[in-house]
C-alpha cells in the first residue's frame, strides 16, 4: 500500500530538456506494483521524442493544459479530462500548445524502468 502526495514528489528532468516528470509508483517504490505512474509537465511548445515501448501499455489522464499526441498517423487532442490509450509497438509523440503547457499522469502497464 501506499499514499503519495504529488507536491512531495521530486521532480526529474527529461535527459537535457525542460519537461519534467513525477515518478509516483514504480517497482522500485512498491515491491508488488505491476504498473508505474508518473506525472508529466511539459512547458508551452514543447515536444517530447518519438518512441514506443514494446511490451508496455501506456495510458495518460490530461490534468491541465493542451497539447497533442500523435499515435503512429493519428493526432488525438489532449486537454483536461481527455484519457489516451497507447498499445505497446505503436510510435507516439506527445507535444503541448505553443501558448500553453501541458500536465497528464501516464500509466504504464507493466511499468516501464524510470
């Protein structure tokens, strides 16, 4: 068991970029967890890198902002309340609106290594 608050988490760095990311529960926090959490925080116009990941499940729940994902050749809006379900082996990028930043938990089944 476990209860987090996400104002007490640290934050990380994506490699050398701005956006940053929450992890709240991974493997290495919860012994028995099959899924990892984290939250993400993307500054207006950015842009994260193409990628997949090939057994994991990705799921993310838009908390504040807007943006766009793109999964493989289809673009999917994302704004507060908007949920996106992201099969393992399929490219997805994700960016937020020039004007905007852009906040959304993602859920990674199993988890992903953070």
């Amino acid at each position: 068991m476990g209860f987090f608050k996400l104002s007490e988490i640290k934050e990380n760095y994506v490699f050398d970029s701005d956006r940053s990311f929450k992890v709240i529960i991974s493997p290495d926090i919860i012994d028995e967890s099959p899924l990892g959490l984290a939250a993400f925080k993307y500054k207006p116009g950015q842009t994260g890198p193409a990628h997949t990941h090939d057994t994991e499940v990705e799921v993310y729940y838009v908390l504040k902002g807007s943006g766009k994902v793109r999964i493989e050749d289809q673009v999917f809006p994302l704004e507060p309340g908007n949920v996106v379900y992201i099969s393992p082996q399929k490219e997805h990028q994700t960016k937020s609106c020039a004007d905007d930043s852009l906040e959304f938990l993602a859920f990674f089944v199993p988890s992903i290594k953070f």
